[in-house]
C-alpha cells in the first residue's frame, strides 16, 4: 500500500501534468478531513486520464458519483460610503453613511467522484465538476469513458439532479420513467399532487 500525496501536492501533480488545467481545493473541515479537488470543465476528461494513468497514482477505480445541488445564494453585507448631503445652513457637505448591499450567487449542480486505486491500495481522491448553474447549462464532462463504473451512477445524477454529462455512452432516465418531469432530489423540487401521478400511471 502507497500513500497518496495530500491533496496539495496533487493540485500541483494535475497542473504540472495537464497544461491548462485549473485545480481549486475544497477543504472540508469535518473529522474525516476528505478535501477535494474541483477540475474546470475544459480539461476534466484530461485530468482524470491523468489520475488513472499516472505510475505512482493509479486510480483506476471509481466508487461513486454523486450529486449535489447549490442554490442562488444572497449575501448581505454593511458598507461605509460617502455622500454628499445639504447642511442646515443650505451648503453641500460630505458625510460617511452606511448603506446595506445585497449580492446574489447563482446556484449550481456539482457532480462529485470518489476514486480509489486497486493496484495502489490507496484512496480516496474526490473530485468536483460544477455546471454553469442550474438552468440553462446544467453541463459536465462524462467520466465514464474513463471509469466504466461510473456509467450508472453519472444517468442516476442526471435522473435526480437533472445534471447533464456530455459524451456519455447512454444518458437517459435510470430511476424515474421516461415522462416524468423535473429532478426529485433537486432542494427546490416540489412532488406532483397525487391524483397527478395517478393519470400517469393510468
């Protein structure tokens, strides 16, 4: 059994060996201290060939896929600014005030790899994919044609989240029947009435 390098050391192992790459650690601060890594969608593909092939990595096993789903987040935050406002006596007079501005995130699905190496005996690395945002360009890159057993797991995503991986072999619904509209484990997913699902089935 080899160790793995921490995930600093394989940020730089990924840029130095995929030009262009673009690695960002997501530190995780529970117990297990399981920090990931989050790829740019370009060179995904690119990165995770690297992972697999790379001598002393070796990750040659895909153990999971998963989804997770970011909504629009808004921040709120106290500035000082200064204004210029009219004194008793009619003249122009700059003051300090302090305003409250509002700055909105737009959400985001993430697609999330937990890899291991059976010929290393080491694991896991966890890697991020991140779509655009949750509307129009839910995209990311299959991995699938690097893990073959990533293949159910990836349309399982795309089933509950909704997100889409482009150059999968065979994207469609796994869970959820063909009709069926919207994705279940999306935070904002509201369940048809009853007498809904009924007419479906019917």
């Amino acid at each position: 059994m080899s160790p793995l390098p921490a995930v600093e050391e394989l940020k730089a192992l990924i840029e130095a060996g995929v030009t262009g790459a673009a690695v960002a650690v997501v530190p995780n601060s529970s117990p297990s201290g399981q920090h990931s890594l989050l790829l740019d969608r370009e060179h995904a593909r690119a990165v995770a060939e690297f992972l697999r092939d790379h001598a002393e990595l070796r990750l040659d096993y895909c153990s999971l896929v998963t989804g997770v789903d970011w909504l629009d987040r808004e921040t709120t935050e106290k500035i000082k600014v200064k204004k210029v406002v009219e004194g008793p006596d009619g003249s122009q007079q700059e003051t300090e005030v302090e305003e409250t501005r509002k700055t909105k995130t737009p959400g985001y699905l993430e697609a999330v790899y937990h890899l291991f190496s059976m010929e290393k005996k080491h694991g896991p690395v966890i890697l991020r994919l991140r779509t655009a945002n949750r509307a129009d360009d839910g995209h990311v890159p299959s991995l699938t044609p690097v893990w073959r057993s990533a293949e159910f797991q990836e349309r399982e995503a795309f089933d509950l989240y909704g997100i889409v991986f482009d150059g999968h072999p065979d994207l469609r619904r796994i869970l959820m029947w063909d009709g069926f509209v919207d994705y279940p484990m999306r935070k904002d997913y509201v369940p048809p009435a009853d007498d809904a699902l009924a007419g479906v089935h019917a």
